[in-house]
C-alpha cells in the first residue's frame, strides 16, 4: 500500500459516481486516462495490473494516471487467469480494455465471456483504429490516428510541419473522453433497461468528431482547408502567439471587435494600423504586433494585460501554470503524496470530488478488494501457465 493512500476511507466514497463498480484491464495511453477520470468521479475502479506491469518504465508511486484506484494483478496467461477476471466482471458496473480487437476475445474476457456472467455490463473499448475497418488490427499511437483524420495538418505554421499537440488531442481528447461519455451514456441505458452493451471508442472517430464545426466553416466557405489561413488556426494576427523580449510567449485571442479595440488600445501599435478585416493586409498587422511584443518581457506584458478584457494572457510552462494567480484561488492543481497534479474535473455542487488516493500499485489492493467485492478465495499455490493466446498490445 503506497504511503499517499488513507486506508480509512473505502473507495468511492466521494463524487456522483460512488457505488460504480469499474474494472481496467491495465493498458496505457487513454484506458488509465479514462478509467482515472471515472475513479476522480467517484467510482470504485479496479486496475488489473500485469505481472512485470506496462513496460514504459514509469515508477508506479509517481504515475498518477493511476491516483484513486485500487490494484490487483492477475496473469491473464494463467489457467485460472480470465476466471479471475471475470469474477470482477460478474460484479462490476463497467469493464474498460485496451486491446486490439479479438485480443480480449482470445485471453478469454471478451465482451461475450463477460456478458455471460454480468448482461447488465457495460464493455468499455479503447482503441485507435477502433474495431473493424482495414486498419483496425493494425499497431499505431496518437500521431499517426489524428494525422488521418484531418486534425494534424490543421496544427501549425504554413511554411513548417504541422506541430505535434503531445497526445493530448487525439489520446486523450478524442479517445479517452469519447470513452468516458459513451461509458456513461451505457449505464444510463444498462440502469433503465437491465442490458449492458459494448462501447467502441476509436480515437479516430473522436478526433474525428471533434473538428466537427471547422467541417461545418469548411462547407460553408468560412474555412481554408491548408494551415495557417485561418481565424482559429493562428492564420489570424489577433489569434496566436508571439515572441516577448525574454524569449517567452504571449497568448492573444481578441476576436470580437470590443477585445480588439482594448488589446490594440493596450499593445500601443503606433498608427497608422492596417483594419482588422482587411486579410491581405494580416501579414503587415502581425508584424506590426510581433514588433511590440518583442519589445517587453513576458512578466512585463503580463502586468500591461492584467484586469483587462483583451484576451491575452502569457504561455506558461508545465511548472509555472499551478502558481498563477486564478490558477491557485481555483486549486486547480492539487498537491497530493508529494506530487503537484491537476486536481479532478469538473466540479460538481452537491458530490464534490477529490483525489482520495495516491496510484494505485501493483497488485496492492488484492486483499480489501477481494474483501469489498465479496471475490471467490483465490487458491494456494500459484497455477500454471497456459500457452500464450495473444499478445497484450496498446490500442
């Protein structure tokens, strides 16, 4: 048991989803991702853990992907693996895999193995390519699922490759949070009507969805499709960042013509100053604005935009961010065993959240686990291993 953990405190105790009982199978990327947001919610989630665990070679004390969950470890391998493993079914809310397709299927904890002992259950799956299509049992990360669906070559400059969001926009945003509302839309469904259903989550597909609207301008004749053209895509000088005195960054987004008035009025671009609507003038606008920027620092920028509704704010680093200001009054980041960390959200009036416990480490639960989900005793000695089904695969 990991030190940050409060041992006095069951499990789910805390938000709108207490008394949801979760199962993970331990994958990495979007699955913990998704199974933690269910865990900040509230929910009692198992993590299945590996022996030998994930292999990305992450202390598991510091993985708080991992925070408010509790861990088992069952070899999936082993004959009496996927029993194991099913008994958690039978008394769970909502199972979330990883897998790539057939994979579940073969170890023996497909959604069809599961229903047999629990119809009611939710199958939660996670994956790039998603479960059919020419691509789907093909290996693949974030990069490569946004890249196809459009996303990818929206981000950046014109004249260079597009950036690389982390894996936040396709991972994260189009994977795991698409999973979290499918789960929740499932149980709603499997509560009224005593029937679970599985969940196919691709990140392709939420990616995908997620550039609904820029679809919509594209049709509309509102949107150019090539990067950098763009209100939203940094095409626009009042929309995007730029260079301060210090090397650091400033952020403007003053679209409306009242938060540009305030920001111009602000920056002090000496006249005369190209219109604002006049496109084929942007590139003389910008480097009107980049001009002043780089003539103060980021702090100095900073205190000229505070308490204005300009729309402008600096880019602040991973470890600036949980200091600023607003940031803090909000405890929007949270320090918790050591470890400063966004704080769960959103923020719910009447079943508030918090981050009870600390991550969960492998296999360090089995015991209130068994207790609390009224488990089967698990036999003596350790069983035998059987012949290797599938390999255990991210996405």
């Amino acid at each position: 048991m990991s030190e940050a953990r409060t041992p006095t405190r069951k499990p789910g105790t805390e938000g709108p989803l207490t008394g949801v009982r979760v199962v993970e199978l331990a994958g990495i990327g979007p699955g913990p991702f998704a199974a933690m947001l269910l865990a900040d919610l509230g929910a009692d989630v198992v993590r299945v853990d590996r022996p030998g665990g994930p292999g990305l070679g992450i202390d598991p004390a510091r993985d708080v992907t991992n925070r408010n969950k509790r861990s088992v470890v069952v070899d999936l391998k082993a004959l009496d693996g996927p029993a194991r493993v099913l008994d958690l079914a039978e008394r769970a809310d909502v199972l979330i895999e990883g897998y790539r397709p057939g994979v579940a299927e073969r170890l023996g904890v497909g959604p069809g193995d599961c229903h047999a002992r629990n119809p009611a259950l939710v199958y939660g799956r996670m994956t790039g390519w998603g479960q059919d299509g020419p691509l789907a049992r093909r290996a693949g990360h974030d990069i490569g699922y946004i890249a196809l669906t459009g996303t990818l070559g929206m981000i950046g400059a014109p004249d260079e490759p597009p950036a690389v969001p982390a894996n936040l926009l396709g991972d994260y945003a189009g994977g795991s949070l698409y999973l979290v509302v499918g789960v929740l839309a499932a149980l709603h469904h499997a509560r009224a009507s005593g029937t679970g259903q599985v969940v196919d989550a691709a990140i392709v597909d939420g990616t995908a969805h997620l550039s609904t609207m820029i679809h919509g301008m594209l049709a509309a004749g509102g949107w150019q499709d090539r990067r950098g053209a763009n209100l939203l895509d940094g095409g626009c000088p009042f929309y995007g960042t730029y260079e301060t005195a210090d090397g650091r960054y400033m952020a403007v987004g003053a679209l409306e013509p009242q938060f540009y008035a305030e920001f111009m009025r602000l920056l002090g671009v000496p006249d005369p100053v190209p219109a604002r609507d006049d496109t084929a003038r942007w590139p003389e606008l910008r480097a009107a604005v980049a001009a002043r920027f780089k003539s103060r620092t980021r702090e100095e920028w900073t205190a000229v935009f505070a308490d204005s509704d300009a729309c402008t704010a600096p880019v602040l680093s991973l470890r600036e961010a949980p200091h600023h200001p607003h940031l803090a009054a909000r405890s929007t980041f949270t320090d918790h065993g050591g470890i400063t960390q966004p704080a769960p959200a959103p923020r719910f009036s009447a079943t508030p959240t918090a981050v009870r416990t600390g991550p969960a480490l492998p296999g360090a639960d089995a015991e209130s686990v068994a207790r609390d989900w009224d488990l089967p005793r698990e036999p003596g000695p350790p069983p035998a291993s059987r012949p290797d089904p599938a390999v255990h695969t991210p996405q």
